[in-house]
C-alpha cells in the first residue's frame, strides 16, 4: 500500500478502489482491440468483461500482501494500470510487474514514468531486492518501457502465460536493487538526455 500517490510530471499513481471499477470497465470496453491482444485468457473459457471483479481480485492480493495495484493518470485522467503481483519478501525478496495503458494515452511517454515510478517504490518502500517484468516477444511498446529503463534481458519463457486464447512466450526482463544506482526516474531521464 502507498500513502497518497507516487507522481512525476503529468503522470500520477494511485492506488486503486473499489468505486474505479466503472471507469476501469469504460476503458477497458472503449479499448477493447487495441487491449485483448495482451490480456490473459483461461484456457476454454471466455469471461464477459468484469472489472468489479478485477478490482475486487486485486484489492484481494494486496490485503494478503502478495500484489499492489495502482491506476494510471495522466493530466488527472485514468489512463491505465499498473499491477505488482507474486511478491515475496525474505531471502526471495522479490515480485513481478505487468501494466497496460488505454489506446488515448499510448505513445506519450506515460508508461515509463509510471513503470520507473513503481519499482522505485517497490525498492525503497516495500525494500525489495528484484523486479522482474515478462513481455510477449511481439509487444513491441512493452519491450521499448524496459529498454527505456535499461532493464536487463534474462531469457525467454516458452509457453508462460495463456493471452488472447494461446499460450505464448514472454521475453524476460529484471533489475535488482544494487543495479538500479539512483532512481529509475533519474535512469529514464538520462536516457531521454542521451
């Protein structure tokens, strides 16, 4: 859980509520083509859209303290999402991040700031030691938010998680705390300098 929001520029994060679930589910109908290509399925079942119970799932592994889930804004606006999940503290240490951001708001540089903005809390908050991001080899806009952060490529995972009714690989990205020197927020701005 974070106190009050992490914010840089235009780009905020919040943690997300139970009353953001209308809006979620707005965005997330109005972008539904451009958002289902990377969206987990279950194998041979087809869900209608519910982000009441994406939220309350959520807002369910933050209480247990294995996921963080915080809405995206952008000129005070949601834009998207950003989810931490599998987090694990003792000699592991470590948790997952996935993201994804409407159709409107891609392109603008949003993401990084938000990805950057998360593992920076997750370091010096939560004191985590490694940050691990799975992308689809094909999501080009993904692959350029880790390349943007300089996060390190450790492999491929074949077969990882069922997307848009198949399961496909994911190319795999992590840094750990004694990599990240400063903050990613001060990592994304050399590379924008560069």
């Amino acid at each position: 859980m974070i106190s009050g929001a992490l914010k840089f520029g235009s780009v905020e994060l919040r943690q997300l509520k139970k009353r953001d679930a209308r809006k979620l589910q707005a965005l997330l109908v109005k972008d539904r083509a451009w958002l289902s290509p990377w969206e987990a399925t279950t194998p041979g079942i087809r869900y209608p859209l519910n982000a009441r119970d994406l939220v309350s799932n959520l807002l369910y592994q933050q209480r247990k303290g294995t996921g963080l889930a915080f809405i995206i804004e952008v000129d005070g606006q949601l834009a998207g999402q950003i989810n931490v999940a599998n987090i694990l503290y003792g000699s592991v240490s470590s948790a997952s991040v996935g993201y994804w951001i409407g159709k409107d708001f891609a392109g603008r540089g949003a993401m990084p700031i938000a990805v950057a903005l998360t593992i920076d809390h997750l370091f010096d908050e939560k004191h985590l030691h490694r940050v691990e991001i799975d992308i689809r080899p094909e999501n080009g806009a993904s692959l350029r938010v880790v390349e943007k952060l300089g996060l390190r490529e450790e492999g491929l995972k074949e077969r990882f998680i069922h997307i848009d009714g198949q399961w496909r690989d994911h190319r795999i990205f992590a840094i750990t705390s004694e990599e990240r020197k400063g903050s990613m927020l001060a990592r994304l701005e050399n590379t924008h300098s560069q």
